[in-house]
C-alpha cells in the first residue's frame, strides 16, 4: 500500500503523459467552421464587434451526413441576433441567408437550406453546407499516422490532477453488480482523463475496517476453513459471514422465544388470579370482621389489598371505599406499567436499530454506495445487536475494540484476509481490463480520525446528542449527520472526511471524483458540506459522479450474484458462439482467451450504454449477439479491419506509404462513403472532451456506432485488393486510419481489441 503511495507521489510530479505531443490544431474543423462562420457574418452583415468565434457553438455536425457536413439551425442563429439587440425580422433574416448568394470556395463546396420555404418554416430551417473532404482529409490522414495510439489525445488538462474512487468492494463480501458498475465508469474517466492529460490517480477505496471484521474472525475461528481460504478467499470468508450472521439470528430468535415464554407465563398467573381472586375480608381473629354492616359480599372480586395501619382498623364507611380505591389504583398501576414494560420489551425486540441512540432521533445518515443500495456495508452493521444476535455481535465488538487498539493477533488475521482478497480482486480487474494506480481503505483512515474530531471541535460544528457527536446540517437541508457514536468509534463519514483531507494533502488534486451509485448522493452532499464548514476551498473541486442499478443481473441460475460467476458465464457464451464457426474459430489462436476478452466486452459496453443515472435491465440474449450495438459487434469492426490489412499488405504497405513519405493523391477518395467516414472520425477528440465533461461513456459509445457503421459501409466500397496503385494507397491508408480510431476509442472505454475474431 505504502509502496504504492510513494510510486504516485513521484509519477505526479512528473510531467503529463501527452507533453511534448504536438496534437494538431485541437479543432480541425475549425477552419471549416470559420468559413461558415464568416459567410454568416458578411450575409446578414453583422456587426464587426461580433466576432466569427462567436458563432462556433451553432455550427454542429448533423445526424445525417448525407445531407451535409455541418449545419446551422436558423432559430437558433436569429435568437443569437437577438441577443446582440439587431433587428432583423424574420423574413429578413431568411432572404438573406439564400443560397443563392454563396460562392464555393477550397472550404465550403456548397451551402443548402433544409426547407423549401424557410419564411413559411423558419422553425424547421436547418443551414446546411459541405465541406471540401479533399482538404480535410489531406490534413487528418496524416495526423492520425504520426499520433497512432495518441490521436485523439489533448493537453487540456496540462498541469492539473484528478484524483478518482471507483469499484471499492468490502473486503470479504461479494464483488456484486454495484461495484461492476463504479469500476467501469470509473476505468473509463481515469482512461479518458489520462488522454486529455490530467496526471490521474485512480483509487481503489476498500471497505476494510469496522465491526464486521471482528464479527469474520469469530466466524473463522467456527467455520473456517485454511485450504478454502487460500484457493476462494472472498467467496469463503463470504461464507463465514453468513454462517456467524445466522448464528447471531439463532441467538436473537431464542431470546425473543425466552421473552415471550416468560411474558406468556406471566399472563397466565394474571389470568388464574383474575379466575380465583383472593378475598380480602378480615381474618375471624380480626375484631373488624365482627362488623356485619361493612362487611363485602362474598360474590364480590374485591382487589387484595397489602397490610398496613389502615387495614388493621375498622373497615367502615368512607374507610372502607378509601381502602377499596386504593387498592384498585395500585392494581391499575401495576397492571399500567407491566403493559408499558411489554410494549417497550416488544418494540426493542422489533426495531433494527442501524445507528446509534442519537441517530434515531435524526434524519438517518446516508452510507455508502454499497451498504445500502445492494446490503453491505463498509461500517456494516454496527450497531445490530438486537436484530442479529447479542452473543455473537458483542464478542465481534470486543475482537474489533481489540482491532483498534492495535492487537497484534487480531490485527494479523485481518491484514490475512485483505491481502488475500485484494489479491482476488485483481485477478477480477484484469480480466475486465480495469486498472489502478492505487489501494487505499478505511483502516488506513482510523488513525486520523481524531484529528478530523478535534477539527470539527475547533470549528464549533458538533453538538452532543445522548452521548454521540452530531453535526447539525438542517440549514442546508441535508439533516443531522452523526459522526461519532457514543462510545467514541467513528463512523464511516468520518473516515471520509479524513480520507478526502489526506488525499489532498498527499495529491494537491484539482479534482476528486466518486464514482458511486445515486442512493448515496444524501452521504456525499453532507461530506462535501462538512469539507466546506472546515474552510477547504478544494470541497468544490470534490464530484460525485453516480450511477443506477442493473437490474436482472444474475446468473441463469438465478444464485447469489458474484461478478466471477457472471464473467464466467459471459465467457463460456462466447467461445460457444466462437466454436460454433468452425471456419473461423479455427484462425484464432486462443480460442478461451478470445472468448474471454469478448466476454467481458459484452459486459462493459452493456453497462455503458445506457446514461449512468438510469437504472438499466440487464439482458443476456442482446449483450452477447455479434450484429447490433453490442461489445462483440465493436470487436468484430476492429477485427474486420485488422483481416482487410492483412489481405492487402502485399499490395500495400501503408507504413512504407506514410512513414516513407510517398505521395498520396487524396483526391481520388470521392466515394461518398469516403467522405462520411472521413466526417466520423474527425470528430473523435471533441467527443471525448465531450464524454469527460459531462462524465458520460454513452456519449463517446454512441459516435462509436456511427463510426463502425460508416466503417461498415465504407470497407464494402472501398476495395483495395485489385485496384490500381495510387487508388489503392489512399483507400489503405483511410481504413487503416479508421481501424486506429476505432481502437483508441476502444480503449477508452476499457476494451482490450481484437486481430481476429
């Protein structure tokens, strides 16, 4: 860990992985954009303080390229002059933008309007132009070569870090759809802000510290098993936690079962007594029996009163109806407060209580990702006792109080079980092609979590409520956040705190992002409030990118959701698809391993086509066909690709043609397919500036499937085997380039590509 720690400090005072990278223009549409933007300029004779840049953010690539290149919605260029307080009308405004008054030039060939009569459907006019794919792509071509892996690289974040938390599993608890989802969108922001230039440390944050440690080594020490350890580390001690757990629900059931035999056979001596009351008359020897008019009739249950002074005088008169009221309210008393203790006693017996005193009082505070939405928990069941067992929850307590206070031996076999699932886990990640830079955990926060209470202290942010600490964010309407329990442990908002303090004063980071599932976003708006009330101006620097569920991700067997099941099966549904070609599975070298890799692309590119937020059904039959949006058809694109190179290398060597500086007559490209093609893969950096701004993977995956669309339309046209020389070199080269930024986009979403397939 520590080792880990060292090597980031020294990789971020490095320079950024793309310095020194000339990247071209960081918009090689712009000039094509200038020109549209200045022929708009002079039409509607524009003010010269307005200046053609302005214009930019309306110019935009349609959906359909085969009406043209670039377009400009008319509203939306009026609503601009608008703005800048000229007074067009709108039938102004449309006569002067006819087409009738443009001249093609080398940039702009010709500019269309998409309605016959723009007066009549000004709402619907789209300015329409097209661009000279000649010129552009004499410029682009060449580029793609020089960067290869790197086009489609910037330096836009130059000099700054980021610093993002994703996947972090609870040790000894099952890697389950939750953190399949945080480590993939988190892969693709730590592979995307890498390419813009960010010096990024991608941070694996373990739930590796609290009770239910303590509560897994009470379990191990019953059930545990030394050659299961070692071979299934996390589906064992997984094991173990349910076995303990149930033995703590035995325990609970049996005390309930206790109380409610107890209560049962009290009711039934209030039942006999009620049945068979006992008289209160006065004894014989007593000479107050001797008195006939006082005396109670024997059919009477009057209620057994305890001796005193007063029993032992003559019952008579208002004496008597004194005593006889007494006794009834001390009856009533008794029976009041036995049926106040039962219903105290049942509701203690029926309530979970999942925080501490305090925090029942308060709004509940909000746990991470994977405590609460999918039943785990990083600081996980702290405070069940009552729910799971007291026996075994107060013996848990007592090994992790042993945890804390630095226990070698119980300290030991807890480092044993972390170790040995962090090795498990990164067998998982690489198998899903996720990386990180470092792991970090809870138990690495424990020791600063005073500092955290005393700084809270300082700041006059805590009150105390029935013994814990509390922080009072009611004002911004983000409840009570309780920090601190009352018998001194922390909570895991604490950690956080104390975590995110660390990490900036380890990274001097200019952003922090958690990639976490949306029904934690209460815990992180109240951790980056509390940052604030602590006076760290960088709170504003910290992101919580959130995310949905999946739904329906099981096994077909429909067992307990391990993401190691959900790979496996994954995989054995490819190389079944991969045999049944006997043709083709018989070019592949490695037929698991191939299977494997378009196993966990179906995987991936599933969870990332839908938009974070959204919840989404997960679907075997559709992730795994080889046609449509899916992983296995990104992977056959890329592998199609690879299969044309290899067929016409002998007929051309397109290093020799661009690394060797042969001239290539672009403009024999004039298919249509050519140009759209050539339109798609120019837009490959502003889309990834795009995805990691709005930290969407869907928004790169979508122009994904335009390009392996316009790919798939173009290779069908653009035959180079059997063509002459310089037709040849141009159409090589173009797929060539298209196979390029494919695979780099790929890449970004944490695909390993394919040659065969």
């Amino acid at each position: 860990m520590e080792k880990n720690q060292d090597k980031m400090e020294e990789d971020n005072n490095n320079s950024n992985p793309n310095a020194n990278i000339d990247f071209g223009p960081a918009d090689l549409l712009q000039e094509f954009k200038s020109a549209v933007a200045n022929y708009i300029k002079t039409s509607l004779n524009l003010p010269a303080e307005i200046n053609a840049e302005e214009l930019f953010p309306m110019i935009e690539a349609p959906k359909d390229l085969t009406k043209a290149d670039l377009c400009v919605p008319m509203p939306r260029l009026f609503a601009f002059t608008k703005q800048k307080k000229l007074t067009y009308t709108q039938d102004a405004f449309a006569k002067a933008l006819s087409p009738s008054t443009f001249t093609p030039d080398n940039l702009i060939t010709s500019f269309t309007l998409s309605t016959a009569d723009p007066v009549k459907e000004f709402g619907r006019t789209f300015l329409n132009f097209k661009i000279n794919k000649i010129h552009l792509m004499s410029t682009l071509l060449p580029l793609i070569y020089r960067l290869q892996d790197k086009w489609g690289n910037s330096n836009i974040g130059a000099n700054k870090t980021v610093v993002i938390e994703y996947s972090s599993p609870n040790i000894a608890k099952p890697f389950h759809a939750g953190h399949l989802r945080s480590a993939i969108i988190g892969n693709f922001l730590r592979n995307i802000h890498k390419a813009l230039g960010y010096k990024v440390v991608g941070m694996n944050y373990l739930g590796d510290w609290g009770k239910q440690y303590g509560l897994l080594a009470i379990g191990y020490g019953k059930y545990g098993n030394e050659e299961q350890l070692v071979a299934r580390p996390i589906r064992h001690l997984y094991d173990v936690y349910v076995a303990i757990n149930k033995d703590g629900e035995i325990e609970n059931l049996t005390d309930k079962v206790k109380t409610l035999e107890s209560e049962n056979n009290q009711l039934k001596k209030e039942l006999a007594a009620l049945k068979n009351p006992v008289s209160t008359e006065p004894a014989a020897s007593t000479p107050a029996a001797a008195t006939p008019a006082t005396a109670t009739p024997a059919t009477t249950a009057a209620p057994a009163v305890a001796p005193s002074t007063e029993a032992a005088a003559p019952a008579t008169g208002e004496k008597k109806e004194q005593a006889n009221k007494k006794g009834n309210d001390k009856k009533n008393k008794k029976e009041q407060n036995k049926k106040e203790a039962n219903n105290k006693n049942a509701n203690n017996a029926n309530n979970a209580k999942t925080n501490n005193a305090a925090a029942t009082a308060k709004k509940p505070q909000a746990k991470k990702e994977t405590e609460n939405e999918y039943g785990d928990d990083g600081a996980m069941e702290e405070d069940k006792s009552k729910e799971s067992g007291k026996s075994v929850h107060d013996k848990a307590r007592e090994y992790f109080k042993r945890m804390e206070d630095g226990d070698k031996a119980a300290l030991e076999l807890w480092k044993r079980f972390r170790d040995l699932s962090i090795k498990e886990y990164i067998k998982l990640y690489d198998r899903l092609n996720v990386e990180f830079d470092v792991y970090d955990g809870e138990s690495l926060q424990h020791d600063k979590t005073a500092d955290v209470m005393q700084q809270l202290r300082d700041h006059n942010l805590l009150t105390t409520d029935q013994g814990a600490q509390v922080i009072d964010l009611t004002k911004e309407k983000l409840g009570h956040v309780v920090v601190q329990k009352k018998d001194g442990a922390t909570l895991y908002i604490s950690r956080d705190i104390a975590a995110a303090i660390s990490r900036y004063n380890t990274y001097h980071f200019d952003k922090m992002i958690y990639v976490v599932g949306t029904p934690q976003s209460l815990h992180f708006q109240q951790l980056f409030a509390i940052l604030g009330k602590l006076d760290y101006s960088w709170s504003k620097q910290c992101q919580h990118v959130n995310f949905g569920s999946i739904l329906g991700m099981s096994t077909r067997k429909g067992t307990v959701k391990f993401l190691e099941e959900i790979l496996e099966e994954a995989q054995k549904t490819m190389e079944q698809k991969i045999k049944s070609n006997s043709e083709k599975s018989g070019e592949i070298e490695d037929v698991h391993e191939t299977a494997d890799i378009v196993g966990m692309s179906t995987v991936i590119v599933q969870d990332l086509s839908a938009r974070r937020i959204r919840d989404y059904e997960f679907s075997w039959d559709r992730c795994t066909r080889s046609e449509g949006d899916t992983g296995p058809y990104l992977q056959y694109a890329h592998a199609r690709l690879m299969s044309i190179e290899r067929k016409n290398e002998e007929a051309v060597d397109v290093k020799k043609v661009m690394g060797g500086g042969q001239n290539v007559e672009w403009e024999r490209l004039v298919e249509n397919e050519a140009g759209a093609l050539v339109m798609k893969m120019v837009m490959y950096p502003e889309v990834l500036r795009q995805a990691a701004e709005g930290a969407e993977a869907v928004t790169l995956l979508g122009w994904m499937w335009e390009l392996t669309h316009a790919i798939s339309a173009a290779h069908r046209v653009l035959i180079v085997k059997g063509k002459e020389e310089e037709l040849r070199k141009g159409r090589a080269v173009l797929l060539w380039c298209a196979r390029i930024t494919l695979m780099n986009a790929m890449k970004m979403l944490g695909l390993k590509p394919l040659e065969r397939m």
